[in-house]
C-alpha cells in the first residue's frame, strides 16, 4: 500500500515483521556503505522494536562503521533505572554488536537544557542518515506528543511535557506499574531533526496502535497525529501487522 509518499507494508504477525523491516534495513545499510565510510543511525527504544532490533543483529553489517544515536529519554529516572530508553538500547542492542561509537542523551547531573544543547551539537557532527522508529499510541513520533508536536520546530532536540495517553502508554507496554510512576518530562529529537534522515523505517506492530495507524494513513496531516508528517517523507516505509493494521485493510 502507499499513502501519499509513505510506503505501507503489512505482515501476518509482528515476528514476521520484525524480520521483514530488519532485511530491508540491513540491505540499506549495506547500500549506504558502499557509497560513504559511516553510516548514523537514530534507533527508538519502545518493546515494539523488540523483533526488530533482534533480527536486525541477525544481518552482516559492518556495526564498526554504525554511528548510533538516541531519540529520547525521560528526565527524572536514576541512571541505572531499567526503564530509561538507553539503558533498553544498551540491553536490546548496543552492548551486542561492535558500533563505532554510541551517543546517549542522558548525562548524569546535568541540566535537561544542556543536555538539548549538547546533543544537538552531537546532531551536527552525526547528521542522521537513517531513522528506527515507531508510533505512539496518540500518534506521537520520539516523544512529541499532538500537544507539542510542532513540524516547523526551530530546535533539534527540546524538553517536552508528557501528555497522559503518552505516559499511559508506558503502562501498557509493562515500562512502569502504574502512571504516577511514570516521569511527567522527557527529552526528546524534534520533528524536523528525524525528518532530515535518509530513510526512516517505522515499525509498529499491535492492536493498541491501531488508531494511531489509521489517522496516520487515512486522516489529515496535521500535528494533532505528528505521525502523519511520514506521509511527506520521500523516503519512509511503515511496517504494520495484522492488528496495528485491522483499520487499513
């Protein structure tokens, strides 16, 4: 399927998807090595890119040329706490191939401005070549939910209040026991920042993001779904199982 520039591949199950995105993105990496010498890589850390990032390691890609970069991250949490999205990274993925170097957004102590300012300098060094990313359940893309999703956003990386379908969302998928655990702030790259990559491979697998892959495709592109700027990407595949999909087809 297709919507406007946005390719739309649907699979019987989330295992089979998980593997189909990973060959078509080990096959681009592969591609884009060929033609430069380091690739940067924006990887999203959610239990839906679970199948994904595992059958990713499956493939031969030369990691020691994979610049790994971070998407967002909670304000709030210990560094050592489980839940933080690039301890997941570190868990899922980092520690288990050979990167050339890995750039987290989290530095212990420091103030959630100078960690924007930081990492949009790591940004310009690193400008991102592929994205890895997935849905939320109130069309979020990274952490920009509708209320401050901006498509014309000045910045790289910002601070963001957390909307409460966001933070139930991190309930669903087990991050957290109950929503008052849950951090009310986070950082997190911009719109504008993921939409400069090369290509951007969205997977999202389950029926709790059904609504959020219909009003994507199907509704208007509008930052009330931030997810429907994909649709304006010339390079942007959405990978969906039969339950995130129920709606489309």
């Amino acid at each position: 399927m297709n919507k406007d520039l946005l390719d739309i591949k649907i699979y019987d199950t989330r295992e089979q998807l998980g593997f189909a995105a990973a060959l078509d993105a080990a096959t681009y990496i592969n591609e884009l090595l060929e033609q430069q010498n380091e690739v940067n890589i924006l990887f999203a850390a959610a239990p839906s890119q679970n199948e994904f990032l595992s059958a990713l390691q499956q493939h031969p890609i030369t990691w020691s040329c994979i610049n790994a970069l971070h998407m967002d991250e909670y304000i709030g949490l210990k560094e050592n706490d489980t839940q933080r999205f690039g301890n997941y990274l570190k868990r899922q993925i980092f520690d288990k191939v050979n990167l050339k170097s890995v750039h987290y957004l989290f530095v212990e102590n420091a103030l959630p401005e100078d960690i924007c300012q930081r990492y949009s300098e790591i940004l310009d060094k690193y400008p991102v070549d592929i994205v890895f990313m997935g849905i939320g359940e109130n069309g979020h893309i990274a952490f920009n939910d509708p209320h401050v999703a901006l498509f014309d956003d000045p910045a790289q990386v910002k601070i963001v209040v957390l909307d409460a379908v966001c933070r139930e969302q991190q309930v669903h998928d087990g991050c957290f026991d109950s929503i008052e655990d849950v951090p009310e702030e986070a950082v997190t790259l911009t719109i504008p920042a993921m939409m400069k990559a090369r290509r951007i491979f969205c997977i999202v697998p389950a029926a709790s993001k059904a609504n959020a892959v219909a009003e994507t495709v199907n509704g208007e592109i509008t930052a009330a779904c931030p997810a429907s700027i994909l649709r304006t990407h010339k390079a942007t595949t959405l990978y969906c199982d039969q339950d995130s999909a129920k709606y489309l087809i």
